[in-house]
C-alpha cells in the first residue's frame, strides 16, 4: 500500500521579492506539498503518533513563509529542507509555492517554483 499526504493551497500574506515595494506591502502567495511516506503502521493504529502529522507540516510551511526572501526558490528550499530533515520516512516530497498576480509587465496569475525529491 501507498500512502500521500497532500496540503492543497495554503494562503499566505508574505514579504517576499526582489522588489523594495514587495518587503514593504508584501504579496499573496500559494503553497502545495505533497509527501509520500510509509505510513502502514498509522493505517492500521489509528494513532497520529505513527503519521506524519499535516498540523505540523503546515506549522513549518507557515513559519518558513513568516521569513522574508527575494526569491521563490529559497522559500520553497527552505520549507523542502525542514521537512525532509523532520520526517525520515518520506521516500518523495514536492514543494511548490507561488507568488499570486506577480508584479510583471503583463497579466500573469502566478509564478511558482517546485522542489521535488
């Protein structure tokens, strides 16, 4: 059996970006995960000790996206690291985070960068 963990779009108000503007008034942004892990032992026990608690994935999605960057690419490697280091059990992780209606010269409804192992 195959288990997935998956944390569809979490909201987040930040301040990440390359432009001065976006450290001041910040930005809406997106954050997928999806984790596969050997999760049996909590299909069968019905205990949260033996999960990888979605709670606690979010807590570390949230404070990750709490600290400033300008770029995607080291949010979502920072979210990426943290969890994988936390869960050993996880055999596939995909991080991706979006930065909504990015300040472009067009009209663009997100960028997003994805990290998968």
């Amino acid at each position: 059996m195959k288990t997935r963990i998956n944390l569809c779009n979490m909201k987040f108000r930040a301040f990440h970006g390359v432009l001065p503007h976006e450290s001041v008034i910040g930005g809406d942004f997106e954050v997928n995960i999806v984790i596969d892990a050997d999760l049996i032992e909590a299909c069968e026990s019905d205990d949260v000790r033996d999960t990888i608690s979605y709670a606690d994935v979010y807590d570390i999605v949230k404070e990750e996206m709490e600290t400033p960057s300008k770029l995607l690419e080291h949010v979502a490697a920072r979210i990426f690291k943290r969890i994988s280091e936390q869960y050993m059990q996880i055999s596939s992780l995909e991080v991706r985070v979006a930065k909504l209606h990015p300040p472009m010269n067009g009209e663009v409804e997100k960028a997003e960068i994805v990290i998968t192992k």
